[in-house]
C-alpha cells in the first residue's frame, strides 16, 4: 500500500470555516502587558548603566588614589567619596 493517498473533495466532505475576532478586552491586556515590560526592562537598563558608571568612577577613583598615596590608598578613597556625598560605609 502507498503511504500517500490522494483525498478528494467528496471524502473531506464540507468545510465550516469559523473567524475568531479578538475582543478588545483581550487586545488591551496584550497592550498593557507590553508597556509593563517594556518599562521593567526599560529601568533595569537605567538603572544597570547607573551601576556600571559608578562602578567605573570609583574604579579610577581608587587608581588616583593608589598613584598618589599608595600607603593610604583605602584612607583617601574613603575621603574623596565622602567629599563627593557618597557615604560608602
């Protein structure tokens, strides 16, 4: 026996064709799970850059300090980041 079989019109029989319309409920829910995301995701990178440019900041500020007074180096970066508002401890 093949394994493929030609099927005509009479064996499928009649087709009912139904349209689902979304209902505007459903399109608004779409809607406002998208926006609710794009906005968690939209902070976290705001606030990921906010950390990396500190991260970076205290990174050279640490290397200024190492250069200028390597005996006292972790004394000065605690000073200049008191001086610049950030209390770090």
């Amino acid at each position: 026996m093949p394994s493929v079989r030609l099927v005509t019109e009479e064996e499928v029989g009649p087709t009912i064709v139904t349209s689902a319309s979304a209902s505007s409920m459903t399109v608004w829910n779409y809607i406002g799970t998208s926006a609710l995301l794009l906005a968690m995701i939209g902070t976290w990178l705001v606030w990921f850059s906010a950390f990396l440019q500190r991260s970076f900041q205290e990174d050279g500020i640490r290397a200024a300090c190492q250069r200028a007074m390597p005996d006292q180096a972790e004394r000065c970066f605690d000073a200049v980041m008191i001086q610049r508002g950030e209390a770090r401890r």
